[in-house]
C-alpha cells in the first residue's frame, strides 16, 4: 500500500521562534525527525513539500490549484494522499479540493495539529499516522474506503466540504454541523458506509481547477445599514454573493434592502442565502420575513457551510465562466455531497 504525504505547512509542521516567540514553518526534514514512525510501518509513504511551507491563513486559490494538481500527477502512483495543512483554512482547502477533483474514487485526507508535532502532548502523530492508514483503507472488494476529500481530526473523519473550524484551542477543532462522521477512530477505525459518498464507476478522475475570485459574503446584522450594503454589492467585477441571514434564512424588513439585492440579481450577480446558524437549512417563504428574498431572486443555499459555498462559487465561475442560469442551478445541487437540498 503506498500514501502520497503532501506537505503545505500548518502548525503540525512549525517551530518556535527564539526572538519573538511566534510560530513558523519548519522544514521537511525537522518534520521527519519527530515521526520516525512514518516509515516504519506497513505503509509506504512518499512526502511531496510545498515549497516554501506555508501558515494555512496565507492559503489561495492558486495554491488548491497546486494541490490538486499534485494528487492529479501523481493519482495512478498511489492508493490514497494525505495533506498536512493548517487548520485555520482546511475547510477551506478541502472544499475547494472536493469540487476540483471530480469523480474521485481514492481517499484525499487532510490533516494538522493545534500543537506542533515537536511538543510533549501534540496531537500531531495521532492524527497523521491514521490519516495515513485511512487514506490507504481498502474494502473487502479492494475499493477505497473513503473515496473522498476528508478532513480527519482527534478521532473523527468528516467530508471535507461539510467542515466547518469551531475550536481553536481543543483537539476537536472540526465539526461537521449538517452531516454524520464518516468514520470514528478508537481502538478500530470504524467507518459508516452508508454516509459516504462513492464515484459514478468507469469514469475517470477530471481535474478542474479554474477559480474565479468576485465574490464576497454580506453578512446580516441588526442595524446593518445601506450603504455598507451597497458597498459590497456595486464591488466591481463580482459574481457571487453569500448572503447570511438569520434562521432558517430570514432578513429585516427594510425595502431598502430588498431593492439592492434586486438590483444586483438584476445586473446578473448571484446571491446565494446561507443561515448564520451552524446546524440546519435555508427555508426561504417559511416566515413572511424570508419571502421577499426569494422574490428579489436570492436563491438558496440549503445547509451547505459559508466554507463550501465561497470555493463553490469560485470553481464554478471559474469552471463555467459565460452561463449564470447553469451556475446558478449548480449552487443549488449537491456536487459532491456539499449540501441537502430536500
Ligand atoms: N495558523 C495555523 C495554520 O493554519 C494554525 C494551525 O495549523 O492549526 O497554519
């Protein structure tokens, strides 16, 4: 069984600096010096460095483009890859990695620490030692075990774009609100089929990994006023919008609002309602208040998370550059999982 390590950066990999105290990124070979056990076992495991290694909060749409790539030229090589990444934009990267890798049928799992590897109780080698032996988890058909882009973290393996960062201080630092674990490790690793997502078969993985950057998010406050609104609404150049409300997707009563949002659909932008509520869904027309929302032309965002929906966006603009209908349908569908639509 072979594992491609991706190696980006994150607090997994840093070390102190003696100046100023703060965190940063080690090299590769710190790296390994701490988890001899990497390759020891049965698995073997190849590691590919970002170069230089990057703090996750300096992440961009051009580096996923690089990491997809990297699982992509090295795909047919490998039975599963691991990337190491910090955790303050995993989520981020990890949904951005489930659209661009489409139809993938072996494991992408992310993973990272919130202690560095080199410290007495890191939370480091736990979680990248059966990061690696989930990526190369086969059935009793020899398919892979999870056959999706995962984010596996103090015991719990969750789909990447359902992850949202909710701790920064315990070894739980993801959850996924709207979506069952997909596997839980103990003494075994138990995995839940029946919550994880298999590819069409005989079609082949695709790499898409066009991004478009206009969009933004307007989130709801009370008070919010309009020229904060119109501000982020005549940004110049933007596609998309996550628009986050309250509840199950419900916003004041101010016509002035209304119009704004209806003018932007009207000169072709794309607003998508997100809840700002972690667990549950959008239900524009449920409460008289959510109504004239759906009538401005807002669309829904069900109960994806801000995470998934931001890097959706941008792949399908990205992707699908001239047609705003398809879009538009497109963030309404799940794509790989992202969201529950009924
Ligand atoms: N700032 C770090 C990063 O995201 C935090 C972490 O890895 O947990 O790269």
């Amino acid at each position: 069984m072979k594992v491609l390590l991706l190696f980006t950066g994150g607090t997994i990999s840093m070390v102190r600096d003696s100046k100023s105290g703060a965190l940063h990124p080690a090299d590769m070979a710190t790296f390994q010096s701490y988890v001899p056990e990497l390759f020891a076992g049965e698995i073997e495991v190849d590691m590919l460095p970002f170069e230089p290694l990057i703090d996750s909060s300096n992440v961009n749409p051009e580096n996923w483009s690089r990491m997809a790539h990297m699982v992509y030229d090295n795909y047919e090589k490998y039975d599963g890859f691991v990337i190491l990444h910090g955790t303050d934009t995993m989520s981020y990267s990890a949904s951005a990695l489930s659209f661009m890798l489409h139809n993938l049928d072996k494991p992408v799992v992310f993973t990272g620490s919130q202690l560095p590897v080199g410290v007495l109780r890191s939370d480091a080698k736990e979680n990248l030692l059966t990061a690696i032996e989930i990526a190369a988890a086969k059935d009793e058909n020899g398919r892979a075990m999870v056959p999706e882009v995962t984010i596996f973290m103090d015991d719990e393996l969750y789909r990447g774009n359902r992850t949202t960062k909710r701790n920064a201080e315990h070894f739980s630092a993801f959850n996924s609100y709207n979506y069952p674990a997909l596997a839980r490790a103990g003494v075994r690793i138990t995995y839940q089929k029946q919550f994880i997502h298999y590819p069409q078969p005989n079609v082949k993985l695709r790499l898409r990994d066009k991004t478009d950057c206009n969009v933004a998010v307007l989130k709801l406050f009370p008070g919010i006023t309009e020229p904060v609104v119109k501000a982020i609404l005549s940004t110049p150049g933007l596609r998309g919008v996550v628009l986050e409300t309250y509840g199950a997707g419900n916003a004041p009563s101010c016509d002035w609002l209304y119009q704004d949002l209806r003018d932007a659909v009207e000169r072709g932008i794309i607003i998508v309602n997100k809840t700002q509520c972690n667990t549950g869904s959008v239900s524009m027309g449920q409460y008289a208040v959510s109504l004239p929302l759906l009538r401005a032309g807002v669309v829904s965002g069900y109960d994806i998370t801000t995470e998934a929906l931001l890097t959706k966006m941008m792949y399908l603009f990205g992707e699908t550059p001239d047609d705003n209908e398809l879009v538009k349908e497109l963030l309404q569908s799940p794509l790989c999982g992202e969201l529950t639509n009924n």
